[in-house]
C-alpha cells in the first residue's frame, strides 16, 4: 500500500482544474473502474452530476443515504432518477431510527455538539458501511456555493472513508448549472423550486429569504454554530498532511506517473 496525502495533490488540482465535467467522470470511470461510486443527496447538483454519468453511459452506482427524516420529495427524487436514468441507487441507513434514537439519546439536533453527534451517527455512519467497496466517490461540491465550499479542491483525499473524493462540478457556476438542468431537463427536487436553497432532513431544514446566506435555512435553530452536517470531508478544517493508503500502482495511476489513459 502507498499513502496518498492531499499534498501530493496538488499538482493534480491543478492539472484537472481546466478540464470539464465530462472529462473528469470519464478520467474517474477509467482510473476507478467498478471501485467508483457516486454519492448524492439527491439535490439540484447532485442530479445534474446523475444526469452526466446516466448520459455518459459509465455504468457507475449511486449512494444515498436515507436519514429516517428525510423529505418525501427528495425520496420521490432519488426513485424517479434511478428509474428514468437508469442508475443503480443504492439507499444506505442509520442503526437506529429516529424514534429510537431520541429515545435513547434524547433530542440531539437542538444543540451544536447534538447536531454534530446526531448527523455523523444519520449520515456519516451510514456511508462508512461502504468503506473498502470504493477507492474514489464523486461528489457535487461546487465553489459557486460559498463558504468553505468556495475553494474546495476537485480532488481530495477522505481518510475516514479511506478513498479518493472527485467534485467534477467544482468550478461551474450557477449561470452554467441553470443553463444545463434547462437544456437537459434534469430531474430536480421540487423542493428547490419552494424556497430551500439546501435540502437536509427535515427537522433542521427550512427556506430561505432571498436576501439570506444559501445555507441558512440549514440548522436555523442553532445560528452561525452549525453549517455543514460532516459528510463531505472537504467541508471541514483543512489539512495538506491528511493521507489515505491506496495500492501503489492505483496511486500511480491516479498522479499520472504510471497510466495508459491521457486526460
């Protein structure tokens, strides 16, 4: 095994900065093979970038985890993508219901170290089920989003998932993201078209104003103390020395120094 740090991606970064969304899903198609998946939570990015791999034909499987408190739009969402775009979603859920959880830990999502507890355990755990299936898991981060999202990388490491995290969407704006769903008519959650700029679980999700930040319809009862639920690693502090441990050749591979594929 090799060590893959965020430091030695860099240059790559930089390499795949220029290059479109297509190009980066057919790289990933070709590097991971079937040690790809997608992850969605089924929101306005994350079908554009089901409707790029659907179109692309890579045969690549979706995640998405079930929270037990999701909206029913956003399961009427993930059901009509797996269906009309032919893609395999895999639906991955929490140990514990919500009943049972608040029963045994009482309402944890009222405060900020709860809400931190109560996302990990609905939706952090959940996807470490999958941890050793997959050596890389495409994202829909964007840095039109703000926030720490403003710079996240197109390539990053996740040490607790143990894999490579690829955002193809990374540099496109929302004028270009509006444009594509138009042109493609691309399944959206209805939600998005009644005031939820972001789409969480439902106890701690709520519209926006128009004059608001886009995230702060997210944990509206806690303030500026919660903004992002941990699942994407890249939402959180930032550290060039986090690593993961891949085969040597796939991390060869992966920085281009031993690769019969040409990006």
């Amino acid at each position: 095994m090799a060590r893959l740090s965020q430091a030695r991606l860099q240059e790559l970064n930089h390499t795949l900065n220029d290059r479109t969304p297509d190009e980066l899903l057919r790289w990933a198609a070709e590097i991971f093979g079937s040690r790809l998946a997608l992850i969605s939570a089924m929101q306005m990015a994350g079908s554009v970038v089901c409707h790029m791999v659907s179109q692309l034909k890579l045969g690549t499987p979706v995640l998405f985890v079930d929270t037990g408190v999701n909206f029913q739009e956003t399961l009427a969402t993930r059901d009509r993508i797996a269906s009309e775009y032919g893609l395999t979603v895999h639906t991955l859920h929490p140990t514990m219901t919500m009943e049972e959880q608040t029963s045994k830990l009482g309402i944890l999502y009222l405060t900020s170290e709860g809400q931190e507890e109560c996302c990990h355990m609905r939706k952090v755990e959940p996807l470490l089920t999958q941890k050793g299936k997959y050596d890389c898991l495409i994202g829909s981060l964007r840095r039109a989003d703000g926030g720490k999202r403003g710079v996240c990388p197109i390539i990053a490491v996740d040490p607790e998932m143990n894999a490579v995290r690829l955002n193809p969407l990374a540099n496109m704006t929302n004028e270009v993201m509006d444009a594509y769903i138009k042109q493609h008519q691309v399944i959206v959650n209805p939600l998005h078209y009644q005031g939820f700029s972001t789409i969480g679980c439902n106890r701690c999700t709520t519209p926006v104003l128009p004059h608001e930040p886009k995230r702060a319809g997210r944990w509206r009862h806690l303030g500026a103390a919660a903004q992002y639920c941990g699942i994407n690693p890249s939402d959180l502090e930032e550290a060039t020395s986090v690593a993961i441990d891949l085969p040597q050749d796939l991390v060869d591979r992966i920085l281009g120094v031993k690769t019969d594929f040409m990006i």
